[in-house]
C-alpha cells in the first residue's frame, strides 16, 4: 500500500502483525537509497527505528493506517544514529504512553539525556512483551558497528529486526525477499565500508543466527524470509575473508 504519493513512503505486512514502512530517498547524482521502520501492531504497539526527523510526517502518516499514532507503547531503536532515533521525541510527544527502548548503554551515554522521557533499558537477554509477540533483545556492540548496537528478536514469528545488517541501496521497493541479499549488501558495504570489524564479530553473529531468524526485517532495503541463519553465518564468512580484512585494515 502507497501511504504517501508524492514521497512513495508504503507499508506492508511482513510478518503477521508486523509492517515494514519503507520510504525511498532519492540522493541527487547518486544511486536511490531507502529507510525502514517497522511497527508492531499489538495490544501494546511498538515501533522499531523512528526515521530521521524529517521523515517524521511520512512514518505518521504510515502509522496511522493501521493504528492511531497516539496508541504507540514502545519506541525502539538498534542504537544512536539520525536515521535509527532521529525522530525520537516527536514520536513520544505525539503518544504519551510511549516509551524509549534500547541497549543500557544508549539509555547510559545518549538517551537519558536526549529523550522526552526515561528510556527503558533493556538488559542482555530482557524480553518486552507487547501482547501477542514477544521480544528478545541481544546486545551487539560494534556488529556492525557502534558501542550501544542492538537487536530485537520476536520469539513468534522468528522475525529479526536487526538494523544495518545487510543494507541494500537501491529504493527498497520490493518489501520481502526470498532472493539474495548478502551479495547486494556486501557490494554496498565493500564501497563504503560502514562495519567496525570487531574481534567479536563472528561470534556475534553466531549467537544470532542460533536464535533461528526466519525473517530478516533490514533498515535499509528488502526484508528477506528463509534460513536466517545460514544467511547470519554466510555474512560471516564474507566479513572473514581475507578480501574484507584487508578492506578493514
């Protein structure tokens, strides 16, 4: 469904009960590029990744053909960037329910002092219920990269909301996948590298894949469906080949 003509800003569902809003964003002698955020639509609504702020019309705008923006419980986010909590405070002022989710170490160093209201600090392991799904959260410092990175996994429909992990250029408007996405990803990510390369990399990437992802819901470009695991461990590899050490060092 196009929610809005004139920015291409669309929804649709990829999981039940779980919606991807993707906006295209044309960049002037550039290749297209696109933003995700995913909501969750529950008894008690959560949105992950806000957009930057001035997408947020258009993801309000998305928001409310499946609920009332007011509704919005949980306000999630992988870690501090523009286009993972940029629109942050706009969303808590416009649902007052609404609270922050994140890793202790964005709530310790950035958002409690950034947001409208007390963020609630997920611990490593925590599980926020919003009703009918349930999810993990998974501290990944630096994969791929900053010290307060994490993840959200939904225990249901095995969908990983996992944030930069295999960003696709392009405009995104294919909204699930069945097709390859390692290979776009890692061409984008060869050409501006946007990975930390931690010494713990693999072996957080391991411990997702060990979760069974069935969906892959990626920021930026397709959400894919199909063994994420062996995708998480394929991505691995490819960031230990001695190609990508040597784009590291």
């Amino acid at each position: 469904m196009i929610t809005n003509a004139a920015s291409g800003t669309n929804l649709h569902e990829i999981a039940p009960g779980i919606y991807r809003i993707n906006t295209p964003a044309p960049i002037p002698g550039g290749e297209p590029f696109n933003f995700n955020q995913y909501l969750v639509a529950d008894d008690e609504p959560l949105l992950f990744h806000t957009g930057p702020r001035a997408m947020f019309p258009l993801v309000a705008e998305a928001i409310g053909k499946v609920l009332p923006l007011e509704r919005l419980r949980h306000v999630a986010f992988s870690h501090v960037e523009a286009d993972e909590c940029g629109a942050l405070n706009d969303f808590l002022a416009a649902a007052p329910l609404a609270t922050a989710a994140c890793s202790r170490v964005a709530a310790m160093v950035s958002v409690n002092d950034m947001a409208l209201r007390p963020p609630r600090a997920l611990a490593d392991g925590e599980v926020l219920r919003t009703g009918r799904h349930a999810f993990r959260w998974i501290d990944a410092p630096h994969v791929p990269h900053g010290w307060d990175c994490g993840f959200l996994m939904e225990l249901e429909t095995r969908t990983l909301l996992c944030g930069d992990l295999f960003t696709q250029s392009g405009a995104g408007t294919v909204a699930v996948t069945e097709g390859d996405i390692l290979g776009p990803s890692e061409a984008f990510r060869r050409a501006m590298d946007y990975y930390a390369h931690a010494p713990q990399t693999a072996a957080t990437l391991e411990r997702l894949a060990q979760e069974q992802p069935q969906v892959l819901a990626c920021m930026h470009g397709s959400a894919w469906r199909g063994d994420g695991a062996g995708l998480l461990r394929a991505l691995a590899a490819s960031l230990g080949s001695p190609q990508a050490m040597a784009l590291a060092a």
